[in-house]
C-alpha cells in the first residue's frame, strides 16, 4: 500500500516535505495505525503519537487525505491511495505528524473543566436523577484528540482567544451537569465576542469529531442559555 | 555530559488513575510535587477502562465489605495479602463517594443513586448468588475516571511533566531512593529529579505478550527502573487472561457485557460455561472462564473457519440495554470485527489483560524488600523513600487472580494510602539527602550505548521476540518443556536486548530512541515472568501448570520475589491474617 507522509526533523531539515513510501502489509493490519507501526519498522525516524489503538485515548490524532481523524480507528480498506498523512493543521508542528498541543490544553484548561460546587459534600453520593444525568451524554466521552479545533477555521485564526470547539463542549459539560453551581459565571467567562462568539456555525468540527460529538450543538445550547438569562 | 537538576518534595511517575490519585492529594497537602508522564495524563491506559469499580454500595441489594473480602481472596486464590484486601474493600465506599463528589458522570438508578452492575467473580453472602457491586458509567468507567481526576487535578494546580519519560531510579549507598532520571521527549535533554519521596505508578506491561488489551505504552517502565535498582519483583507469573478480548484484534470487551447478561456460545451454540461453573457460569472468575474457553478451542468446539475463537452473544438485551449501558462495545464491535452486536455475537479469544505482580509493597504503599539487619531477616523491609501503587504495584491485593473492577478500586485505594505515607514520611524526615556523586550514570551509561552502537539488531524484532516467546511458553496452560526452554531463550533474547541499534539519531521528540529505552524494560518484565513461572510447581489462579494441575497450599502458598541481579527467586510469607476481620481460610475454590 502507498504512502505520502509528512516529515520535518527542525533537528536537521530545513524544511518539511512530502515523503513517500510502500509498505507490504499483514492480513492482520486492519487500521492506518497498524500500517504506520510497519512503516515504522522500515523506517525509524518516522514519529508519531500512539497509545491505546482503540480510540480513546486521542493521541494519533492526525490530518487524512485532508480530513482530520484517528490512525487507529481508520480502516485502511477505506482510504484512497496514495494516502496522505499530514500532522493536524493550525498548530506548530513539533516533528513529522507531532504537533505542539499547548494552546489546546489552554484553551481546555480556561473553561475551569472541573466540577464546582461549594455545598460541603454529602456522606454517600450526590443525587442525580437518570434524566439529569443523560444530559452528560454526547460531552463527558470526549477524549480531546483536537481533530474538531485543528479543522475549525475560528481557532486556526485565533488559537489565543477562540476556545474552540472541543472546550466550548467541555464548558457545556459543566453547565449540562445538575450537580455544577457555576453556570453563571461560566456565561460570564464566555460572553465575549472571541471566548464565544468566534463560533460561526460552520460545522466542521461535527464532521470531524471521530467520537461523534457535536460540539455545534453544545454552542448552541451556551448560546441559547446566554439569550435566555438576558432576557 | 552535565546533567540539569531540579529539587521536588515528591516526585510521581505515572498520570493514570494511581498516578492522578496520589498526587491530587500531594497536591493538595500543600507540597512541591512532579508528576511526569509519557503521555499526557487523559492518554493514560486508565482511560481504556470500560466496566467498573468495585464497592460495596449496596444501591441494588444488600452488600457488605466482608462479602467483597471474600470474593476478592477467593479470587486470588488465597495468595492475596488479607490486611491489604481488607483495607481495599473497607476504603472502597468512600472513594467512590468521593469520586462522585469531584464530578465523575456516574450512571443513575431512579432514586439518583449510582447504578452498579454484576461482575464476575462478585458475590452475595460468601459466593451465594451474584451481586450488583460495580459502579460504572456505562462502558466508559475508565475514562470518565481518569478525566475527573486529571480534572480534579488541574483545580489543585498540579504541576504536570508531560511527555517526560522516567528513565532510572536513583539511590544512594544506603538504599535510600532519592528520585529518577528522564527525559524530556520533546527536546531529547534528561533531568535529574531529586526527590524526597519518589512515587512509581507506572501501569501494567501487558506489551510483553503479542495478544493484550494493553496499549502500546504498557511496558513496564517501573518494574523495569525498579529492577535495575536492585528492588525484587513480585509474582510476576500471574497473568490474567481476560476471557473476551476481539479474535484477532486483542481490543476488550468488557466483562460488564456478561454481567449486563451477555453469555458465551461455543460452535455447537451451547453455554458451555453452565459446565465448568454451575453456579456463576459466565461471572465466574476471569481465569477459570478463559481456562473453559482455551479448552474448548483446544477439544475442537471453538467456532469460526479455523475453530478458534467463541461466540459472545448479547443480541438478546435489546437495542436500548446496549446503546445505553454498553455504547462503546458496540462501537468496538463494529470497528474491530464488522459485526453489530445489536445482530450478531462477538468472535472472542482469552487475551493478556492484567498482570497481577509487580513491585512489592505494604497495604500504605511503601515498598518492601527482604532485609537482614541486626542478626534478624525481615521478609518487609520498608525501602525509605519509595512507594507504588496501581498496576506496577503488588499490595498485593490481587494475588494469583484479579477480579474484574477491583483494579480501579486499588488505583483509588493506593493512590491515596501511598500519598498519605509519603506525607507522613515527609514529616518525619525534614531533611533532604544528597544525591550520590554518580547519580546519573547508569542512564547516562544506557543513552551513550545507544547513541554510540552500530550493527545492532532492531528495536522491533527484539521486541517481537519477546512478544512471541511470552505468548508462546507462558499462555493460559503452562507446560514444564516450554517453560524451561522459555526461560532459556528469554535469557538470550535479554542478551539481544543490550545490542539493539537505533538509526534516528535526532535529539527532537525521538520515538525510536523512547522504544528502544522500553525495551530495557520489556525485558526485565518477560524475564521475571517466565522465571517465575517455571519454577512454581502448582497450579493457582492464572497460573496453571499442566504437571501440577492443584494447588498446593502446603508449598506454595507464599509470594515469589525475583531479583534482575543473578536472575533468581527468593519467597516471602503471604499476609493470611487481615486488619480486623477473621481469616478466611483456604479452601477449594468452585465457581
Ligand atoms: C481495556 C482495559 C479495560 C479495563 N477495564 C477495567 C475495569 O473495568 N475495571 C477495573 O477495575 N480495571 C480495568 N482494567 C484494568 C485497569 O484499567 C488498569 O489496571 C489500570 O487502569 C492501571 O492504572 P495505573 O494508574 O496503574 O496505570 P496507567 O493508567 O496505565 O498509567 C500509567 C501511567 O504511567 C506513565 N508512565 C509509564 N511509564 C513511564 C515512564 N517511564 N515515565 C513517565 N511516565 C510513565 C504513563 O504515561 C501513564 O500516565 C482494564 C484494563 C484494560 C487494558
Ligand atoms: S461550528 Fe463553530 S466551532 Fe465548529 S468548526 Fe465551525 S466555527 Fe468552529
Ligand atoms: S469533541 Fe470530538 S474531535 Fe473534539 S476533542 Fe473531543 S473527541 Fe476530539
Ligand atoms: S491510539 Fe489512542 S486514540 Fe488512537
């Protein structure tokens, strides 16, 4: 099967380029992951990110025949050769498909993605009914792999200041959950014409997510919270 | 080579459940912690858990921590130390509360309490009936766990090394441990971190099978840097076979599928667990169903073209019980073996998920060694400076059997008891230890061989080597040839294991030289193992002998300790009398 990766080592290129290869594969690889371990036998230099192989982990995120997603859980059968791996766009690249996730993580970690809740805490558990709890469901699986903000144009230009799709889902998450008491100044934090409002509704992040969230939906959700309180 | 180095009250190597645990406690005691990660901490292997935690709620029907004592020492087939497995089972409730408190998106009964599903090898008043014990958000446990914690921890401010890979543990002429050396992986330069207290929650190595449920990253880096320290490992010859890992792809599927009411089918569509285990059948205990399964492969029922797999069936719960309580098994399914649970039964094959040794410790985290001092042998020495907890830890609460569920428990358990020794600790010794002179050298000794070899083999097939020969001589039946002759190769491919090369010689985010520096690791885990298991005569829990097919209490009811210098075995006494409870004796073991 044939192969264009991307590759740049700042350690001795001047400059990143294509690089093919092919690669005789085993009956038994199945997943863009499992070929990329082989190329890796051929090919030690080659880096990327990789742990669980099963999609929940959300390291081998990475940009496939243009398309954000995860090596592990794309089925090779499925891709149209030669396939082309590039690392996720938007984000400085570190090495070959490794990108430099920092604004990501702090983006993330500035919606305080943390339960709050001042009561003292009961003996046993706090009580949440099935309802309130299926609120949760389609925003806590998220794995932050960032294959929906490398391909939102909104963070591409404003890494710094648009929390971009995956963390506007985990603001959701808290404000979604019965049990947070901040819902008030998690608007607050949000009502701001980049925290927020960079979301133009272009939908590319529910095309990417590989987990199938909607993280449109959950902006909207914010969004709609937001009216509701002004008025 | 001048090495940098940075001073820390403590330092915490692993961010996976056990990792996240003790530090948001070390965190939040006010002192100077280091957690450092190969990965960053939500891509910790904790996150692939699905099932459960194990606690005695009682939210579906009465439940007791003396019922959950006694099916986890059965479960281990009375080589579990009962004062640790009484302190697991008895702080269990309570950490789960507290989970709860911090965030974590727990299912719900009716009255708003957390949903528990049955588990096997979890039972009603002394192995009765099966009991609902294991508290789940739906098949996603693990990562709704991990992701609390690492949430909880970001409130606390913890101050995480991601990307940072642990390299060797230090220590200085009296044993004391003193810290690690790492590397960062992102610029290649390595640190030393001079610790008073030193943490190892490294996880599992199920890396050294070529079939496991464990992610690339499971290669016992701690049982690795432990045993180049002189530290013994223990038990290493228990390994758990998980009965459903997918045919082929090794990928999990919960046991909670069987507790949801799930069962497994041979060729001829019987239940063929009915026979070996009347009274739990499918719940029955994690080895004695992948024993059932092998053999019916091995007597010609397993199903499939080549007869090698067998069926699990759970079309019968429904569409809204599976897209409820076991959305991310369908997902599996799909993916990994194109069929839809929902339609048809998953092709499943007993698969290395759980390695129930490691680095020896007590039931507060400390980590042990024999010792002789003033004219006495102390089979538990405390090694000043040291904890573990989690999977690279042996309480050892799991002994010759894990039960399902009871390993979130113990990263929550242990996590917390090991960071509140070291706060302890810390109290009691103000002061801090200088490093040795050389305290950097065999690391600085294991880059330079690397940097420096050519013609050496490749990193990947002496891996593969090791993967192979584990699964080959020490699988779910053991034979006393394959064995020895495992342990024979094993020493040599360990001998490979030091001549290997590496082409990428770059200092940026250099994989090739991080999978090189596990194979350091690797090795030393495949090597205690099958050392271990050729020289216990019996057959205990995960461990079963085809010359010795019963327990035999009478010599083997202690613990192995192998030593990486000289390569030998030495036993210790297994703790048979708990904290308070009474002692549950030995007896045949029926599911
Ligand atoms: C698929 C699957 C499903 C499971 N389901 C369940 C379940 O339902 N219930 C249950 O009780 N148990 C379950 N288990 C078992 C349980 O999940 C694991 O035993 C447990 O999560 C291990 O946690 P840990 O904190 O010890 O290690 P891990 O979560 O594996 O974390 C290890 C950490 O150490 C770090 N690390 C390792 N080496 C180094 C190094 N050299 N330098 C720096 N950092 C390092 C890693 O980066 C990582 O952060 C399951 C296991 C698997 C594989
Ligand atoms: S919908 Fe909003 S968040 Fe999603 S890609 Fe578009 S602009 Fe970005
Ligand atoms: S929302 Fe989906 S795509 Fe975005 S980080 Fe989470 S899992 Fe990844
Ligand atoms: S390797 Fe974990 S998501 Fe792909």
């Amino acid at each position: 099967m044939r192969f264009r990766i991307f590759r740049y080592d700042p350690d001795k290129d001047e400059k990143p380029a294509m690089r093919d290869y092919e690669v005789v594969l085993d009956p038994h690889d199945r997943m863009l992951l499992d070929a990329l371990v082989r190329i890796k036998e051929q090919d030690d230099s080659l880096s990327l990110r990789r742990s669980c192989r099963e999609g929940v982990c959300g390291s081998d995120a990475m940009n496939i025949n243009g398309k954000n997603g995860l090596a592990c859980i794309t089925k090779l059968s499925d891709l149209k050769e030669p396939v082309e791996l590039r690392p996720l766009p938007g984000l400085p690249v570190i090495r070959d498909l490794i990108v430099d996730m920092t604004q990501f993580f702090k983006q993330y970690h500035s919606i305080k993605p943390y339960l709050i809740n001042a009561d003292p805490p009961p003996e046993k558990e706090r009580l949440q009914s099935p309802e309130e709890r299926d609120e949760l469901d389609g925003l806590y699986e998220c794995i932050l792999c960032a294959c929906c903000s490398t391909s939102c144009p909104s963070f591409w230009w404003n890494p710094d200041k648009f929390v971009g799709p995956a963390g506007l889902l985990q603001a959701y998450r808290f404000i979604a959950d019965s049990r947070d008491q901040a819902t008030a100044e998690r608007l607050d934090d949000l009502e701001d014409p980049y925290r927020l409002f960079r979301c133009h509704t272009i939908m590319n992040c529910v095309d990417a997510c590989p987990k199938n969230l909607n993280p449109t939906r959950a902006i909207g959700k914010i969004k709609e919270l937001m009216v509701k309180r002004s008025v | 080579m001048a090495v940098a180095r940075r001073s820390f009250d403590a330092v915490v190597v692993g961010a996976g459940g056990a990792g996240l645990r003790a530090a948001l406690q070390l965190s939040e005691a006010g002192l100077s912690v280091a957690v450092l990660s190969k990965v960053f901490p939500t891509r910790s292997h904790t996150v692939a858990a699905q099932g459960g935690i194990g606690a005695a709620l009682g939210n579906m029907g009465e439940d007791s921590w003396l019922w959950h004592m006694y099916d986890t020492v059965k479960g281990s087939d009375w080589l579990g130390d009962q004062d640790a497995i009484e302190f697991m089972v008895r702080e269990a409730p309570k950490l789960v509360y507290e989970l709860e408190h911090f965030g974590m998106p727990f299912d719900r009964n009716e009255n708003g309490t957390v949903y528990q599903r049955p588990f096997g090898g979890h039972s009603q008043n002394f192995g009765e009936r099966p009991v609902q014990r294991s508290c789940c958000a739906a098949d996603r446990t693990g990562h709704a766990m991990l992701h609390t914690l690492y949430q909880r921890n970001v409130r606390a401010r913890t101050q995480f090394f991601v990307e940072w890979m642990a390299l060797d543990l230090l220590r200085d002429a009296s044993g004391q441990v003193l810290g690690v050396t790492a590397l960062e992986m992102e610029t290649g330069e390595v640190m030393v971190l001079h610790a008073r207290a030193t943490l190892f929650a490294t996880g599992g190595a199920g890396r050294i099978f070529s079939s496991t449920t464990n992610a690339y990253i499971c290669t016992g880096d701690g049982l690795g840097m432990a045993a180049r320290a002189g530290i013994p490992l223990e038990d290493m010859e228990f390994w758990q076979f998980h009965p459903t890992g997918v045919a082929g792809a090794g990928v999990l599927i919960t046991e909670g599928v069987r507790g949801e009411g799930g069962y497994l089918l041979n060729k001829g569509g019987e239940r063929f667990m009915e026979r070996y285990a009347p009274n739990l059948k499918d719940l029955a205990s994690r080895d004695v169903v992948s024993r059932a399964m092998a053999t019916e492969i091995k007597e010609g029922r397993g199903a499939g073209p080549r007869g090698d797999y067998l069926l699990l069936k759970l079309d019968h719960l429904g569409p809204e019980v599976i897209e409820k309580r076991l959305p991310g098994i369908r997902e599996i399914a799909k993916k990994f073996a194109d069929i839809d649970p929902v339609k048809d039964p998953i092709p499943v094959v007993p698969t290395v998920h759980y390695m129930m040794g490691g680095i020896p410790t007590n039931y507060r985290g400390e980590v042990v060694v024999p010792a002789f001092s003033n004219g006495r042998s102390d089979p538990e020495a405390v090694v000043p400076g040291f904890y573990a907890a989690g999977e690279c830890a042996c309480a050892s609460v799991h002994g010759a059997n894990r039960l399902g569920t009871n390993s979130l428990t113990d990263l929550l358990v242990f996590g917390k008891a090991a960071a509140e020794s070291i706060i302890k600790f810390l109290q009691e010794n103000p002061g801090r230890k200088d490093l040795p002179k050389d305290a950097a050298e065999r690391t600085e000794a294991r880059l330079a061989r690397l940097d420096g070899q050519t013609n050496g083999e490749s990193v990947a097939e002496v891996g593969m080597e090791i993967r192979r020969t584990m699964q080959a001589h020490c699988g779910v039946f053991r034979f006393p040839d394959m064995l020895a002759k495992g342990v024979k190769k094993i020493r040599e491919i360990a001998d490979r294991a030091s001549r290997t090369q590496v082409k990428d010689k770059s200092r940026v985010f250099n994989t090739a030289r991080i999978e090189a520096l596990e194979l350091d690791n690797l090795i030393e885990a495949a090597r205690a193992s099958m050392v271990s298991a050729e020289a216990r005569r019996e057959s205990r829990g995960a461990h079963d002998r085809a010359d010795h097919h019963s327990r035999d209490d009478s010599n083997w009811l202690k613990h192995t300790l192998w030593y990486k210098d000289g390569d030998r075995l030495e036993y210790k006494p297994v703790h048979m009398k708990p904290l308070t409870a009474r002692t549950i004796e030995p007896k045949v073991r029926t599911y």
